[in-house]
C-alpha cells in the first residue's frame, strides 16, 4: 500500500474507470460522479492481441470502481466496425472476471478527437502522441458517459 496514488485516497463508490480498447493498446482512465470529471491514467499494451488481466485487476483493486465504462466503436449508421465485436468481447471479459457492471459508450471518434487535441493543439510529437492517444480517448470516453450519468438523472 505504500505505492498506493495520492489520487486514491479520496476513492469513494462513486469512482468509475474508462477504458479505449484497441487490439493493440488498452487506454484507461478514472473519473468520479460527483465531480462528473475524468482523468488519464495509463495506456496498457495488449501482447499478442490480449488484454493485460494482471494491468487491468491491479488498477480495479487500486481505484475500487463501482462500474466500468468502455468505448464501443460503430459507423455513423449503427452498425459494427470490425473492431466492434472484440469490444463487446472485452466488455464480456470484463464483467466476468471482475464481477463489476460494465457500461457501454458511443467513443464517437474519441481516439481521432484525442489526436486532433494532443496534435493541434498542444503540439505534441509523433512518438509522444503514440503514447498517451489512447488514456486521452479513454478519459474522453468516460467523461461523454459521466456527462450522460448527470444528464439522465441516474444518481
């Protein structure tokens, strides 16, 4: 517990991971309802196409979400990327290993907007911006669904 993030102490039920699920690279976050704010946290890489279990249970047992909140990636007109079906898989993956409710959310180009924001506008290079994409559309994610948490009146 003394590498426990000063961050954590303030946990409370309230407290939701998001997660930018690529085959390669998984982008994580950590937000909060009654801030309705979320927060990057790391981008965690996928091994032969696998998600890493052991990365992904150390942050749930860090933070003690009580849900969590992946993007899901669809065309304009509803139906599947061919990402999409590995995204409800790991969706599946999720609620059953850690026994947790898994929230799914429109990631609407989050990835691309992530880009656009860290390329743009904060001029970030090439490599670095390889790097954190993913933990920026994964707090992107979570904070669209925090949004729609508040404005769906289902605290």
């Amino acid at each position: 517990m003394a590498n426990r993030d000063p961050l954590a102490a303030n946990i409370s039920n309230d407290t939701y991971l998001g997660f930018d699920f690529g085959n390669k690279k998984i982008g994580t976050a950590v937000g909060q309802v009654t801030t309705r704010s979320a927060s990057s946290l790391q981008t965690l890489r996928s091994p032969n196409e696998t998600p890493d279990w052991h990365a992904i249970g150390k942050l749930i047992a860090e933070w003690q979400p009580a849900g969590l909140v992946v993007g899901i990636s669809r065309k304009a007109d509803g139906t599947d990327n061919p990402i999409t079906p590995r995204m409800l898989k790991f969706c599946r993956q999720l609620q059953g290993r850690f026994n947790l409710p898994v929230y799914q959310q429109d990631e609407a180009l989050s990835t691309y907007e992530a880009k656009q924001l860290l390329f743009d506008e904060v001029n970030v290079n090439a490599t670095k911006l390889w790097a954190v994409q993913d933990q920026l559309a994964a707090q992107l994610i979570l904070q669209s669904w925090l949004n729609d948490f508040k404005n769906t009146g289902t605290d």
